[in-house]
C-alpha cells in the first residue's frame, strides 16, 4: 500500500513525521512519501520534494516565487499520475494543497486532509467545497464537525495533538531552580507571537503593563521567543528575562499569569494550567473588514472550546497597559477558580494518543475501495 503526504510547512512537518511514526507501526510495509520536512524523512516518508526548498511567507515573496510554487504543483501532479498512491493526506497548508486535491480527484485517488481549512467561524461555503473534493476528513477541534457535517463531509474528531506534544522537559522544581525563581515571586510571562505585525502592534503595550505591575507586586517577568525573532524584543530597559522557544513549555509550567497574542500558543499555556490575558489587534481596515464576515463570541481556543468568557480578551482599542495589568491583577486574585476551568475545557481536546487514532484512520481510508 502506498500513502502520499502533502506538508508545506514546519507544523504540517511535525505532524506529518507523527502520522508516519505509527503508521509505521500499525503497517510496516506501507510505503510513505510525499511533500514534507526533514523530521518526516526520518520518520520513514520518502521525500519527493522538501518544503523548505519552496515556503515562502508574505505577498510578495509569493508573487515572487509563484513560478516555482505552480512548479511544485505540477511537480507533485505528475507524481500522483506516476506512483499511484492509494490515499493523498494532506496536512493543513490549505492554499496549496487544495489545489492538488482538485487534480488528484481527477485522476481518481483518494484524499483525506486532516488539520481541514477552518470554516466554523467564516467563508462557511469553503466547506461544502471541501466536502466536494476530499472523501474524510480529520479536525483537531471538536467545533469543526458542524459546519463540515451539515456540507456532507464525512468528518471525525479524534483528539488534538497538543495534548501529546505539549510536555515540559523539567519538573516544577526543576524548573525553578533552572529560571532562579523562588516560590514567594510571581511569574508573568509576555508571549507576543512570532509574526512581525504582532510584535509590532502587541509587544509595545504588553511592556508598558510591565512598567505599571512592577510597581505593585513582587513580580518576574519572562519572554520566550521564537527562533530568528530575538532581534525584533526591544525589552525598553525593564528587567524582563528572554527564553528560548524551545524551553517555552518549562516556563510556562511555573509561571502564574501570561499576556498572550491569540494563538496556538494560548490552548498550550492553557494545557499546562497557565492563564492569560489575550490580546488580539490589527489595522482599522482588516478589523472593519473581519466585522463584517466574522461572528462569533470569543477568539481564544479556551473560551471557544468552553464556550464561555474564561480568559479575558481584548481587542483592538481594548487593548491598553492599564487594562492589561488590571487583568493580570485578577487572575492572580483569581487563579485557581480560572484553572479548574481550564482543565474542564482542555478535557475537550481528547485523550492523550491522537497521532495513533488518526494513524488507523488513515490506513483504514487507504483500505476502503468503497470510498
């Protein structure tokens, strides 16, 4: 049996190399291969292309590499003719690989994307498109299945891979001995993202509710950032320690409160009982625009799993050094309340062993000639 995997990215890589680890060991024979990274390669696919030789971000660069990009699609086309692959998975990356998901129907084979386009939240008709083109579906949220369902996809939940991957590599006591913080110092961590326009726009306020929390508590102040970012912190002179990413988790596990860009990031402070105050800002006119095509209550992944108001957030003018220290000040005043209510949302995610379930469905889709 042979599986092909489309992953355009560093994340579509890690999951990918998690996919190919236990489908490994469900099928040994199967052969893997397809579009993906380096830590797919050494999880057994074979690389027909790496990504990192065509990811690009931004408009620009994409208008410049568009050539190359159309290249890899009738590269990756000509292979799907060539090789015959009994299922295509694609992992996220929905700009491009729903383009070779159209032209792998044509040719007959049979695709399941897992990580889907989102579409509970806008463009709900992306679904029914979705749904015309691929045979199942996977999501990591069970808010996804809905809209996907009502389109006449056949959709499954079967757990999020965070819960797997986000694991601390100390213990509590290790950590603090590691960040020299003592039990009587609260820890606040800034988590400002690792995109340019989020930094720009969130990381300037979230140092100014610094200067303001300095003054009030015995506090340490903490800033894990992203590889190839650190040179965008400008900690404006504020005693404020910079973290690798790769040690974010350990902080993370002994800090009491973070200010948070929303994001991934914030599900995983949540899975590690870390509660934040999160921000959300961006320019007038892609805000208007949002307005009118976006409804819905919350934008953090904790409140939307929960549906309910458990983090605060702010957005847009919300967004003030006052009104982001006032709600650190509450959560500290209210932090256990606010934990319990974490872990009753994260428990939506699923049980541990995601990458396992999704394996078998995959290898079951690969098996169904019915579909």
């Amino acid at each position: 049996m042979k599986i092909m995997f489309s992953a355009g990215e560093a994340s579509g890589d890690v999951h990918g190399a998690g996919l190919a680890r236990e489908i490994k060991k469900i099928s040994p024979s199967t052969e893997l291969f397809g579009l993906g990274g380096n830590l797919m390669a050494e999880s057994g696919v074979r690389l027909v292309r790496n990504y990192k030789n065509y990811n690009v971000m931004g408009f620009i660069e994409v208008v410049k590499n568009l050539r190359r990009i159309l290249q890899l699609l009738d590269d990756l086309t000509e292979i799907i003719r060539t090789e015959r692959p009994d299922l295509l998975v694609l992992i996220d990356y929905p700009d491009f690989n729903w383009r070779l998901a159209k032209r792998a129907k044509k040719l007959g084979v049979k695709i399941l994307s897992y990580i889907p386009p989102s579409a509970w939240a806008w463009r709900k008709g992306r679904a029914k498109t979705c749904a015309a083109i691929a045979d199942v579906f996977i999501a990591i949220f069970p808010f996804e299945l809905p809209v996907y369902r009502e389109a006449g996809a056949k959709i499954f939940f079967l757990g999020n891979p965070l819960v797997d991957t986000v694991k601390p590599s100390m213990t509590r006591a290790e950590a603090r001995k590691f960040f020299n913080v003592d039990e009587s110092e609260r820890v606040i961590l800034l988590l400002p993202g690792s995109r340019r326009q989020e930094i720009k726009l969130l990381l300037p306020p979230m140092l100014e509710a610094v200067k303001i929390l300095s003054t009030t508590r015995q506090m340490r102040f903490f800033l894990p950032v992203a590889d190839g970012v650190e040179h965008l912190i400008d900690t404006a002179g504020l005693e404020i320690t910079i973290v690798e990413s790769a040690r974010r988790y350990d902080i993370m596990q002994i800090a009491d409160a973070a200010i948070a860009t929303s994001g991934t990031v914030v599900l995983e402070a949540a899975l590690l009982n870390l509660p934040c105050v999160v921000l959300y800002k961006m320019s007038s006119l892609n805000f208007f625009i949002g307005k009118l095509f976006v409804d819905i209550k919350f934008f953090s992944l904790p409140n939307i799993l929960a549906n309910e108001g458990i983090l605060t957030e702010l957005l847009q003018d919300e967004v003030t050094p006052e009104r982001i220290s006032a709600e650190i000040a509450q959560i500290l005043d209210n932090r256990s309340l606010i934990v319990k209510k974490l872990q009753s949302a994260c428990k939506k995610l699923g049980e541990p062993g995601s990458a396992a379930r999704v394996a078998k469905k995959i290898l079951e889709t690969a098996n169904n000639e019915e579909l």
